[in-house]
C-alpha cells in the first residue's frame, strides 16, 4: 500500500535531522510534487510512455523498464514479450551511483512509477536496506522481487 500522498509531502518539507528518508509514489504523485532542492527523484516510466513532468529538480534519474518479474518461472505471455525491457544491472548501477552521489543537503529521495507499487518499492526497498534511508516498509510490500534482488547484488 502506498503512503498517502500528504503524509509524504509533509515529510519531504521536515526531513529527520541527520538521516535520510525514501518514498515510493505513483507518477501521478510524483508529478505533483513541490520542487524542493532537498528531494531527489528517480523516475521509472514504462518503456512505451512518456516522461514524467519533473522539471526543476536538480537531482533527477530517469529510467526506462517494464515491470516484469523475470525471476518468475511462470511468467504470463505477455510479461514474456516484455522481457526485453525488464530492469539490467547496469540500471541498478546507475541508481547505485545517483544515491552515492547525492549531496549531503539532500536527505529525501522519491522513486516513482507508473502506479508506485512495484517498480518503484523495490528500488526504495532496495535504498532502504542498502543506504540505511528511512522509510516505512509497510508501503513496500509489492516490490518487484526480480528489481529487489537485482539492486541488492549490484551494490
């Protein structure tokens, strides 16, 4: 279950001292974010869609994957034919990079996705466990387990 959109933003405007915290939204949420220089966003939109409208966030990642589990051995036909734009290792090390590379004046990341349950819970999931970021794992529950595993081994 993703977190209520208010609860977020509040959040985003009183960040924790001294830690870090993120969020996974739906790209509708996201769009409707206030253009804080403390937050940095990646994006994940659907090979097949078009951007996100995130202008004026300085720190800003975007990807392009389909939400396939391809760890999945019963995969329907249509996540098959999707295979070809699931999530790579050279993805997660991208996101590797852009956290690590983050400034200490930014304590607050936002993944987005289409709808903000898969996609963008494993890479928040993945931020998580790795970075020690804040965030509330009961909104995670949906992550994408092929994202998750693959953000964990590319650390």
């Amino acid at each position: 279950m993703p977190q209520r959109f208010s609860e977020v933003v509040s959040l985003l405007y009183k960040p924790p001292t001294g830690r870090r915290q993120v969020f996974a939204l739906s790209r509708k949420q996201a769009e409707r974010l206030p253009r804080l220089q403390s937050i940095a966003i990646i994006s994940i939109t659907s090979p097949e869609r078009p951007l996100a409208s995130l202008e004026d966030f300085n720190h800003l990642l975007r990807l392009r994957f389909a939400d396939v589990d391809f760890l999945n051995p019963n995969l329907s036909k249509r996540a098959q034919s999707r295979l070809s734009d699931s999530f790579r290792a050279d993805q997660a090390r991208e996101i590797h990079a852009f956290i690590r590379g983050l400034p200490d004046n930014v304590p607050s990341v936002v993944v987005h996705c289409e709808g903000g349950f898969s996609r963008s819970c494993a890479v928040a999931l993945s931020i998580h466990r790795l970075y020690g970021y804040d965030t509330e794992v009961q909104h995670l529950t949906e992550a994408n387990p092929s994202i998750l595993k693959t953000m964990l081994a590319a650390s």
